[in-house]
C-alpha cells in the first residue's frame, strides 16, 4: 500500500518521541519488545496492542517490518477512524474503545471494569501496551489487567511499560495538577497488580538509555 502519512494532531506521542521521529521510536521500539520476547522478528505473531496511537502502524508499514497480525485499540475515535480509513492492509485491525480516561478521554462516563470487554474478537500471542499504565490510576489498572488476562494465548505473552521511580510507595500521581500526566507505581505494588490479575512476572527491565521508554515489564499467564 502506499505510504502512510500521519496528521500532526494525530501524533500523541511524547516531546522526546516527537523530536526523534515516530518511526525512529517506533522501529526502536518494535525491535526493543522483540528482542524481549526472545524472538528474530514479529512475522509469526498476532499482536494486541492496546492504546494504539499511530506509531505502529505507521512504522510496520512505512519500514516494511515483518508482522504476521496487528490489532490496535484506542480510546481516541479521530485516531481509530483515520487508521481504519487510511490502512488498507488484511494484517490489521483497528477498534475504537469508549472508556473513561481522566488524560485521553475524560468526556464519556463509561468506566473500565474487570468483567467489561474489548470491542474486539479473538485471543493473541502478544498483547502490549506502550505508555498507558503511565496514565492509569491503580483501579483501572487493576480492572485492565484482569481484562487483558481473557485476551491472551495459553503460551502468550503481556508487555507494558510503567512508571517506577524509587520514591514512590504504592501509588503516587505525581503531577495531580495534570491527572494522569505521571502515574508512578512503586515496583512491588505493580507486581502485585499483576498477579491478583492471573499473570506472572517473568522480568522487569529498567528504561533504555535513550529514555524513549519506561520500565518494561513480560509476563505470562499464571497457572493458577
């Protein structure tokens, strides 16, 4: 397909993102949760990426990266609306989620539930989400991790980034003039999140040198 432009306003990301260049991050990025999951490259992978944005997409297509499927979901309709009209390719899949946000989507009443469903279909090898625990207050993420737990394969994987400063107990929102702008969790309290959520930590790994990225945690399904 040709080559995907995307508007200025459409592009979320953060300062340092937007000066390196979305495809830049983007394919370091892509190559950094590769590397993770112990794998050559995505093209034996079925991907849930939950709070899309337009950095994938648009590196996967642009930089021809090998992928055997793409789901993206977001909680900005503009963003899922110019994905689903511009990307005309059989390997992706676009889904608008209508769900409360104090930082993304503060206008709609719908709050994220454990026992609430994605607006989409299926289970996948990876679900990942890049800087949306950053921006979750304990009660969403708790509810988001028991969600996500129905959409991932027996032998799957969940990827995400978080805030972990070493001052922190527990939760703190650290710039609360600014909802969301900085949800920080202390590690221990993150993986407790995880686990009571049916999953277990396999790693944590501190952020990457260039700082385009947070915390990483991978973890599986737990057995219990």
């Amino acid at each position: 397909m040709a080559r995907l432009t995307v508007p200025d306003h459409l592009n979320r990301n953060s300062a340092r993102a937007a000066r390196e260049g979305a495809e830049q991050t983007g394919e370091k990025l892509l190559a950094l949760v590769t590397k993770s999951l112990g794998l050559t490259d995505l093209s034996g992978v079925d991907v849930l990426d939950v709070g899309c944005g337009v950095r994938f997409a648009q590196t996967i297509l642009n930089r021809d990266i090998p992928i055997k499927s793409y789901t993206g979901v977001d909680v900005h309709l503009p963003l899922i609306d110019f994905l689903r009209e511009s990307v005309d390719d059989s390997r992706f899949a676009f889904a608008h989620w209508d769900v409360n946000n104090a930082m993304y989507n503060p206008g709609t009443s719908a709050r994220m539930e454990r026992g609430a469903a994605l607006p989409i279909e299926g289970d996948f090898d990876v679900v990942w989400l890049f800087s949306v625990f950053t921006h979750l207050d304990p009660q969403d993420s708790d509810a988001l991790l028991g969600i996500l737990r129905r959409y991932v394969r027996p032998n799957g994987r969940l990827f995400f980034s978080a805030f972990l400063p070493a001052r922190v107990q527990g939760f703190q929102d650290l710039d609360p003039a600014n909802p969301l702008v900085f949800a920080a969790y202390s590690e221990d309290y993150m993986r407790e999140l995880v686990t009571r959520n049916g999953w277990e930590v396999l790693r944590v790994d501190a952020p990457d040198a260039g700082r385009i990225i947070q915390h990483q945690f991978l973890c599986k399904p737990s057995d219990r």
